[in-house]
C-alpha cells in the first residue's frame, strides 16, 4: 500500500538545540499508528514540522505522492491533514452544526445569507454516517468534552480529512466515551481514514492502534506492528533503559487513624460519603469522571462548601471552609488540574514552589530571598526536577517537571494529610515511576494518601484500599488484595 | 534559555527607549523644553497621574481594573476641604480626607470580592456614585478660600523639600515603598501570583479576598493623596475634579508595559509610562499644539506603544 504521508530523515533544530534527529514517520491509508515517546521526545515538534507551523532543516515529506512544503496548518488541511488538539477548539455558544460548517457555511448564492435547513442536513448526514448519538441544534457548550470531541472530527472528516492527528485525545474522557470514540476510529478505519494516535496510556495503544512509532531525545527508535510487540518492549524503547517494576513496591506499617469523614453531603452532587485514611496508607479512589469524586475532595480541602458532614483529623473535629483553613490543618491537595488549579504558569519555578509556604517564610511581610533560595534549590534537588535555572517561568517546563513542581509546592509545607487528584496525568512513563517513588517516600513518613485517579492500573498499582464512587455515593472499600480491575470497574459502573 | 531572558531585558527597556526619544525631539524641537524650571513644573504635573497610577498597577496586576480612582480624588478632596473651611485643622483634615479614600477603596474591594462583581462593573458603579456624591456635599459649587493659614496643607501642593516641590517628592517616596513592596514583600508577590492564576492561588491557601481588597484600598488612598496635592494647588477642591483621571492612570500602566490580564508587570514601568504622558503634554504645551489634537496624538502614541510591545511578543 503506497503511504498516505512519508517524512524521511527530518531534521529540526532551535539554535544550537537539536530536537529532530534523522526521524522517519510513515502513516498508511486507514491503519490508527500510534506516534510515542516521553515529554520533550519530539513528538509535538513532528507534527508541528508535518503541518508547517515549523520549517524542517532537512529532509522530506511527501504526502500522497507528491513532496509538500506546508508554511501554515491550513496547507496541511487542505491536504486532508488535520490535527485534533487536547484543548478543543470548538466555540460552545454556537450549535454542532455551526461547528461543523464553521467558515464553510452553505448560503444563499453570495448574500452571506446561511442556509440553516441545509446545513443541518449535511450536518445531520455526517453525524450518522460517523455513528456519532449527536443532534445537529444541540448547542456545543452544553455537551460533554467526549461529544465536544466528536463535534471537532465530525469537522475534520466534513472538510474530507484523509488523516486526523490527535493528541491525548482521552485524557479528559469517561470510560464510556473512551469505548464510544474507539468506535468512531474504527469507523473512520473502515473509511480508508488514517489516524495519528498521541497518548501516554498504554493500554489504550494496544487495544485500537496497528502500528507505533517511537522517538527518544529526537531520534527515531523504531516502528512495531501492534501485534509484534508487547508493553515492557515499547516502555524500553521509550525510555531506553529498563524501569524496572512499574509499580514500585513499598513497606510500610500503617499507623493510626488520620483523616475520617462521616457523612459528607451536598445535595444533588455527593451524598452520605464516609470512609477514614491512616497513617502511611494509601487510599485510592476509583470511579468514572462526572462520578463526584474531585467534588469531594475539594470540599475536604475547603475549595467547594457542602451542606452536612464531619471531617475529623486525628480524631478530633474540624471546620474546613477555605483551602487556607485546610492548609493550617496540614491538608496539602494536588489538583487534577495543574495548569487550571495547579500552577502560576508565568511564574518562576521558584515563586511557584514557595507559594504556599511565603508567609512562613518572611518575617513581617518581608521574603528571606536567601531561605527562600535554599528550600528551592532542595527541592529541585530531591524531586530532580529538569530546569535550566530555578527562575524559569514554568510554563517551560514538560508536563511531568511542572507537576513534580505541583508536588514540591505542597511538600514544602511538610502535610499530614495529601489527597492528589490524577497525580500523574499527561505525565511520561519515567516521571510517572518518580512521582510513585514520591507517593511511597511520603508514605513511609506517615502521610496519609487519597490518591484518586482514573488509571485503574494505578489505583490497584499503589494502594493499600480502594475507595469506588458511583454517582456521588460510597459504592464500596476494598482492601486491595488481589483486586483486579473488572471489580473495580463493576463497582464503579454501579454493580456489587 | 540565554535568549529568552534577553528578549525580556529589552522588551522592559522599550518604554524607557521611548521616553528617551520623546525627550530627545522636543529638547531639539523647544528651548524652553530641558530647563530646570519646566522640568520642576512637569513632574509636578505628573505626580498626581503617578500615584493614581501606582495604585492602578496593584489593581491590574491582580487582574482587576478601578474606574473609580478620579471620583474618588473628587469626593475625599472635597471632604478635606470642606472640613478645613468649618476651621478642622489641616492635618486632622488631610488624615480624614485620606482615610476617607482608603474608605472608599476598601468599598470597591468588598463589592469586587464578596458581592463578585466585575471590577470593571463595580468601579463603573462607584465612580458614578462617588461623583454624584461629590456633587450632593459641594452642591455642585467649587469649595474655595478655605486654607489660606494652614501651611501643612498649603505644603502639599506648593511646598518644597530641599528645592524640589513636595508633590514631586511624594510621588518618588511612594514609588520606593511600593517598588520594595512589590519587590521583596508576600503581599507583592500574592499580587502576582493572584492575577497570574487566582484559583491556584486560592487552592495554594493565599487570602485572595482580603489582598484584593487591600489593593483596591491602596488605590483609593493615593487616588485621595493625588487629590489633596491638586487642591492645595488650586486652593479650591473642584466637584469635577479628576474627571476622566482614569484613563490616564491606566494608559500610564499600559504604556509601561504591564498586561491587562493580569500576573505581568512593574511598577517601575507605570512610572515610565506616566513620564511619557506627562512629557508629552508638557511638550505639545510648549509648541503650542491645540489641546484638541493633543487627544488625537495622545491616544495615537498610546495605540502605537501597544503595538510595538505586541510586535515583540509575536
């Protein structure tokens, strides 16, 4: 079959920086090939250079046949080259038909006047032939990220997309609309359409990908037919080096009663909830996105205020109304969020480490730059977090430093109690063991861990117990011996 | 690395450059432009612009705007002055009439804060009221012929420290109190931190309501300062004084370089950028340029400035 796009040896560099190091990347007609490699491997940069939002230093590109040299994304889209971003880029004021047709709006000869009827019909005729559960007057922003998703292919596919580039295109997808955009790829398959697949999650390449592709520090490794390879080989190719466990294994001796919450209710988005964590322990917390799980935590962590409940902390009881209170109580919270909740991201990786913590570290109000100085340097230290200069803006840095800085932040004030919410979203392979290596430190020294998180793997990986919630309820804590995942899942899908 | 930091160096020394240049045309354009006098003059002018806009720059870099600022100069001059013609004594009056800014600030801050309305919207709301409230006290008549014995108000606006006028020194000491408080004090760096992401701040257990509404009190005293400069130099507090004061204060943050968004920016910039407005004044005075063009090229050098910085981002 003759390659829909062919990049041969490209080379890229920014200043004396090399960043594309003789990399090959071949997409065929209708195969999903999964494009790999940790943050910073150069994977963004690929498709950057595909697209022409930046100019190759060498080598070529030929799409369908026929050498390219995009200058901008709207060359590569008329070459049936569209990239499905992380962020999506629908407008939620208007209705997925608007959305669709968006700047291609059928009218009346050239009064600029739109054609609604028709709009909605074609609009209507993609929808079906994607299989995609979508009305074509529904407004945008009133839909699910998962059908908001949808409304962005269902675009691509109506301006005759021969191949979609999607980047972590799940990250922020329930399980069902996981399940429901595999099958609009292997609809689109079945079309003659090719998919570029982006994603840290392993599981998911192999279950829909055919083909993956793996870059490591700007080099091409290697491409693997799916059913040639297995996990442990594509994470060695990635990384370069054997990990080790992906879990790593921890002994600790749980100590007593922390954290207990009793009842905690807000009418219509969490009921009843109870469940207590002790010293060194990990809870984790399993259930679908949209369950009530973030909303719980935020409001023991006095980000979000509730209607009736108890939250004791060694044994005695509190009132939590605002996230400074919870600080004062010892509660640190690493948000799901990081870029939204997490970080000041024009901030230096100085100021965003001592945050939490610049009061107790001036004295009447003014910064001992020289203290501030020594915590930051040990920070970065211990948490080996890669920056160039500790007054780097943040926003610099690849997704697994920048929450390693997230973690540093709430460290720095030394918690009794941490809940992280989705510790290692968007995070690579290497820094994920890192950041588990840091969940198992804190633990040894007698923190008390809720880890929620929607990697079943993980949450069986590192707990201790598993806490599943389902529409705002408890359904259930289980001691993690043996658990396996279709448990889990049951529970959390509501089922015993 | 090296170059994104030196890209930043430059970008802050663009209003600097540009204030050069500007010196530098009218000095060959006007005799009359680089002597002492008119030097001592125009900072004067300036002054006042100054430290509205210092408290502006707090404002905006936590994200927020306050449209109130010359309503306020307004309102708290006219009680200073209407204090000291029942015979208050004048730095009784002065205390008063600065608290009452303070006052109206901390207004501001809690419609801002608890109530949750746009700073935009409130200070619109306010400015309004405190300029109505201006006009009920004064009757709509200027407040005049009250000070003439009181030599700590009469200081304020006409005084001298060692040869330089007061308002002028005011203007700098403030500006070294808030450059370290910006500088070196966890209130200025919650001010940036809070407007570079409020709920991260939130989240990271900063007091976001009450530093707001300590900034917006901030604003509201050296809005009242900057008033009592201007009416002890006019000996008269004016109902509508200050009028449209705003917008010079924001254009003097904007022109030195600090985002409207908030998190981004310096102080020492507004400085700069109320020097660029004041210069131009003062200059367009001086070639005797009608006061109606020089809106057109005020608000042409202000779009200009804009552009450039935005040039350089790109």
């Amino acid at each position: 079959m003759k390659p829909l796009i062919d990049m041969r040896s490209i080379q890229k560099s920014f200043g004396s920086h090399t960043v594309l190091n003789g990399v090959d990347f071949e997409v065929l007609p209708g195969e999903v090939h999964a494009l790999m490699g940790e943050n910073g491997a150069g994977k963004s940069t690929l498709i950057k250079v595909l697209t022409g939002i930046y100019e190759r230093d060498g080598g070529t590109i030929v799409v369908n046949g026929r050498e390219v040299h995009y200058r901008h994304p709207k060359e590569a889209e008329q070459d049936g080259i569209v990239v499905i971003h992380q962020e999506l880029n629908v407008i939620p004021t208007l209705t997925v038909a608007e959305n669709i047709f968006l700047g291609r709006e059928p009218k009346i000869g050239r009064t600029g006047i739109i054609r609604h009827k028709e709009m909605e019909k074609q609009a209507a005729s993609y929808l079906r032939r994607l299989g995609m559960d979508l009305h074509p007057r529904e407004l945008t922003g009133q839909l699910s990220v998962g059908k908001q998703q949808m409304v962005e292919i269902a675009r691509a596919i109506s301006t005759n997309a021969k191949c979609l580039i999607m980047d972590e295109p799940t990250a922020a997808l329930t399980e069902r609309e996981i399940q429901a955009l595999f099958s609009i790829i292997r609809t689109l398959k079945e079309q003659g359409i090719a998919i570029v697949y982006i994603s840290h999650r392993m599981e998911e390449i192999f279950t829909i990908c055919d083909r993956i592709s793996v870059l490591r520090d700007g080099q091409f490794i290697g491409t693997k037919r799916i059913e040639e390879t297995n996990f442990d080989e594509i994470v060695q190719m990635m990384v370069g080096r054997q990990i080790g466990e992906r879990f790593p294994k921890r002994s600790v001796t749980i100590g007593k009663e922390r954290l207990r919450v009793e009842q905690l209710t807000k009418k219509g988005v969490f009921e009843g909830v109870s469940f207590s964590v002790r010293a060194g322990e990990v809870l984790g917390v399993a259930g679908l996105m949209g369950s009530g799980r973030t909303e719980i935590m935020e409001a023991i962590f006095g980000a979000r205020p509730f209607d009736e409940g108890n939250i004791y902390i060694d044994g005695r009881p509190v009132h939590i109304r605002s996230p400074r209170q919870a600080v004062e109580h010892g509660i640190a919270m690493i948000t799901e969020d990081r870029k939204q909740k997490g970080l000041i991201l024009n901030m230096s990786v100085h100021e965003n480490l001592t945050l939490p913590k610049s009061e107790q570290l001036a004295t009447a109000g003014f910064i001992q730059s020289s203290k501030e100085r020594d915590i930051v340097s040990s920070f970065i230290q211990r948490l080996n977090i890669k920056t160039s200069s500790p007054d780097l803006a943040v926003k610099a840095l690849s997704g697994g430093n920048q929450q390693k800085v997230v973690f540093g932040k709430w460290l720095a004030m030394n918690p009794q109690i941490l809940i992280l919410d989705e510790p290692t979203r968007g995070v690579d392979v290497g820094a994920k063991k890192e950041i588990y290596e840091m969940i198992n430190e804190l633990a040894a020294q007698g923190v008390a861990i809720i880890m929620v998180s929607s990697e079943l793997p993980e949450v069986l990986g590192m707990s201790d117990r598993v806490m599943v919630i389902h529409e705002g309820r408890v359904q259930a804590i289980l001691e993690n011996n043996e658990l396996d995942q279709e448990t889990v899942m049951r529970a959390a899908t509501g089922g015993n | 690395m090296m170059e994104a930091k030196r890209k930043w160096d430059v970008k802050k020394l663009g209003p600097l450059i540009g204030l050069a240049l500007l010196c530098i045309v009218l000095s060959i354009l006007s005799e009359d432009f680089l002597t002492m006098n008119n030097w001592l003059n125009l900072l004067r002018q300036v002054s006042i612009n100054a430290l509205i806009a210092f408290g502006m720059t707090f404002v905006i870099l936590t994200g927020g705007i306050d449209l109130s600022v010359g309503s306020v100069l307004a309102l708290s001059s006219a009680i200073t002055a209407g204090l000291m013609a029942q015979g208050v004594d004048g730095f009784l009056a002065i205390l008063i009439g600065l608290l009452s800014g303070t006052v109206m600030g901390v207004l501001n801050g809690i419609i801002i804060t608890k109530g949750r309305v746009a700073p935009f919207i409130a200070t619109l709301a306010t400015m309004t009221a405190f300029r109505g409230l201006t006009l009920v006290y004064t009757d709509g008549r200027p407040i005049t012929g009250f000070a003439s014995d009181d030599i700590m108000f009469q200081m304020m606006g006409r005084g001298y420290f060692f040869g330089v006028p007061v308002p002028i020194v005011l203007m700098l000491v403030v500006y070294i109190v808030l450059y370290v408080v910006l500088k070196k004090t966890t209130f200025g760096r919650h001010t940036y931190a809070i407007g570079g992401n409020e709920e991260a701040s939130r989240l990271s257990g900063l007091r976001v309501d009450r530093l707001k509404i300590y900034v917006y009190a901030l604003t509201g005293t050296l809005s009242a300062l900057a008033g009592l400069i201007l009416t002890s130099r006019l000996n008269s507090a004016q109902p509508t004084a200050g009028t449209a004061y705003e917008l010079d204060a924001i254009a003097a943050v904007v022109l030195g370089g600090t985002s409207l968004s908030g998190g981004k920016g310096w102080i020492f910039g507004t400085l700069v950028g109320a020097l660029i407005i004041g210069v131009l004044n003062n200059g367009l005075n001086l070639l005797n340029v009608s006061s109606f063009y020089q809106q057109v090229i005020k608000g042409a050098v202000i779009l200009l400035a804009v552009l450039l910085d935005r040039r350089k981002e790109a």
